[in-house]
C-alpha cells in the first residue's frame, strides 16, 4: 500500500488495517513451519506496511502532518444516538469508582512484597558467614 493511499485515511481506518495485518501476519506465521507458503514474501510486505501505518499514526500525533477526520455523515450518526453518551458517562463514572479500589490494592500489593523482600534478605544473611 502506498504512503499516498494511507494519508487520506482516517486514524480509525489506520487503526483496523493494523489490526487487519497484524491477523494476516499472525496466520501466515503459524503456518509456515507446517506448509509452503504460497507467497513467501506476504511476510516481508505486511510488515512493512504496518510499519508505513504506524509511521503516519506517529506523525499525525506529533502534527508533522494532518490526517482527515471522520465524514460528516458519519459524525452525524453518532450524535443522533442519545442512549450511547449516557451509556458512556455511566461507564465514566463506574470506571472512577473502580480505580480507587485498584489504586488501595496496589498499595496494599506493594507493602506485601515489600515485606516478603525484607524476610528473604533475613533469612539469607543468617545463613551466610
């Protein structure tokens, strides 16, 4: 695929050809011990244009160039469905939930390994003289 093509796509249709490569890729790995690929360098193509992708992704973000939104028809859509954005700010509010019982069991992880390095250091220097 060439740069050019690539450009005039939008990060979400960037986004789902990486992942699109990526499957072909993983496939056509898996079976070239057990069989002949019937293009051995398929191979060599899809990393290369992953690597393309991923080039232009890096510099839409830092703003080297500008990569096109989505159409208008499509943002439309999306903002007719009111169900969808309460739906989101329900998850929003559950995910700020979640993540301060993530942040006390980190904590709470951490002291316990801390405490388990201290007793093996312990145990080690008394055995050695």
């Amino acid at each position: 695929m060439k740069a050019s093509e690539l450009r005039s796509m939008t990060r979400e249709e960037l986004d789902h050809e990486v992942r699109e490569l990526r499957e072909e890729e993983f496939r056509l790995r898996l079976r070239r011990p057990t069989e002949e690929l019937p293009n051995a360098l398929r191979l060599r193509a899809i990393r290369r244009d992953i690597a393309r992708i991923q080039t232009i992704l890096r510099e839409d973000k830092l703003g080297l160039i500008q990569l096109p939104k989505k159409s208008q028809g499509e943002t439309k859509k999306a903002e007719t469905k009111p169900e969808k954005k309460a739906l989101a700010k329900n998850s929003a509010a559950k995910k700020k939930t979640s993540t301060k019982s993530k942040a006390s069991t980190t904590k709470n992880t951490t002291a316990n390994e801390a405490s388990k390095t201290k007793s093996r250091s312990v145990k080690t220097s008394k055995g050695r003289k």
